[in-house]
C-alpha cells in the first residue's frame, strides 16, 4: 500500500513538471495516507521532475516524519491543514506556475474565456490575501484552508497555487488546466488592450463543465497526460 501511494506523488510530480509548474527545487504534490496517518509528500531539495517513489515520505499531521528520509518540506502546512479541514480532499497540489502567479497579482477576476476556467468559475476562483511569504506555521495553513473553503482551487496572491481534489490524477489534472486558463486570460487580456473580454455566461460555464469535465472525461485528460510524458512530450 505505501508503495502505491509513494508511486502515486512520484508520476504526477512528473506529470506536474512536463506541464509548467516545475520552479527548481520548490512546489509538492502530497496524497492522503489510506490509514489515517497524514500525508505523503515529496522530500525537501528535490524538483518535480527529480522525485522516485523512494523520495516521497509520510509526514504525520503534527509534521513528524513517519516514513522515508530526507528534510520535510517548510510548507507541509499547506497540505496538512487543507486535507484536516477537507475530508473529502485525497490530494493537494501547491506549486508556482507563472500565468496564475501573474494573474493573481493583476487582480482581475478568472474569466470563463476558455474550456479550462469553467472548471474554476463561476464563482470566482478563492484567494489568499493575508501574505505572499511562505505557509510556514500550523496558523498560516489554517488560514490558507479557510481560502480555499469547498473550492477545488485557491491563488495564493504573490506566491502561487493550491488545488486539492479527490485524487492525484483530478488534482493534478485540476492544476494544469487552471494554469492554462491563466496564460488564456492574460494573452487575451494583453490582445484586448484593455477592452472588455467576451466570456462565457455563468450558466453556459456550468454547463461547460459539466460536459467537458466529467469524471470519466477528466481521466480520459489524465491517461493522456500520464502518456505523453512517458512519451516526452512537454505539453505546454
């Protein structure tokens, strides 16, 4: 069982890398331990795309390590606090993609332009505001959690992204589209030179993401994704 769920944060760090959210050795991918026990989560120092099932450790809910070696990560904050307040929650990404790093700080609202922001909006997608620095104490991770409430994903404003889902495939699924929608919005955004964007309505947003964001449609994305990586297609 650990090694399944160790073989779980070490392809869809992967995954995560191939598709814009690498930033050196920061950012992590953590899963629900199936017995209660806390997370599994990439070790300290290591890029996304670096990670084997052997760097992934488990990290009790206190920040003890449990299993595995190596430095536990400043921000296991994050993921421990969400996955408490959130049962339903399997897995978290926080990483620092550009466009949704960019998009946050210009302020503007994430518009329903493409397929992707459906999945996030309406309503708007969640923001945490009360600091940019690192989510680096039990509080701070509690405050992030409260952000993002029932939401599937959250801008930490100067800083980057929280998503968290039912498993690593929808999480990590989740993370890539939401940063695809941001480049979305700010090329068109950039192309419009301040004129009004032409989105989509909130009813026909719903409904988008009810057609193109099914269960079996977003594992149709992740068995894709999962494929052109082992391929060593970058998708971006």
């Amino acid at each position: 069982m650990d090694e399944d769920v160790r073989q779980q944060v070490a392809q869809g760090s992967s995954v995560l890398a191939a598709n814009g959210h690498s930033d050196m050795v920061w950012g992590h991918l953590s899963v629900r331990d199936p017995e209660g026990r806390g997370i599994w989560i990439k070790q300290a120092g290591l890029g996304f795309e670096e990670v084997k099932a052997n760097n992934v450790q488990l990290v009790s809910w206190d920040g003890e390590l449990l299993v595995g070696a190596g430095q536990i990560h400043l921000e296991y904050h994050i993921h421990a606090q969400v996955m408490q307040a959130r049962p339903d929650v399997g897995a978290v990404v926080h990483s620092h993609p550009e466009a949704c790093v960019t998009l946050a700080a210009t302020g503007m609202p994430l518009l329903p332009l493409s397929h992707e922001a459906t999945y996030f909006t309406p309503p708007n997608i969640a923001r945490y505001t009360e600091s940019g620095d690192l989510i680096r104490t039990a509080e701070m991770g509690a405050a992030v959690a409260k952000a993002l409430g029932a939401r599937n994903a959250l801008l930490l404003v100067n800083h980057g992204i929280v998503v968290a889902d039912r498993s690593v495939s929808s999480t990590v699924f989740a993370a890539i589209l939401l940063e695809k929608a941001c480049r979305i919005q700010l090329a068109a955004s950039a192309a419009a030179g301040g004129k009004p964007l032409d989105a989509s309505s909130e009813q026909e947003a719903l409904d988008k993401r009810a057609r193109c964001y099914a269960p079996a449609q977003i594992q149709h994305g992740w068995e894709y994704l999962v494929r052109m990586h082992k391929a060593g297609v970058e998708q971006i």
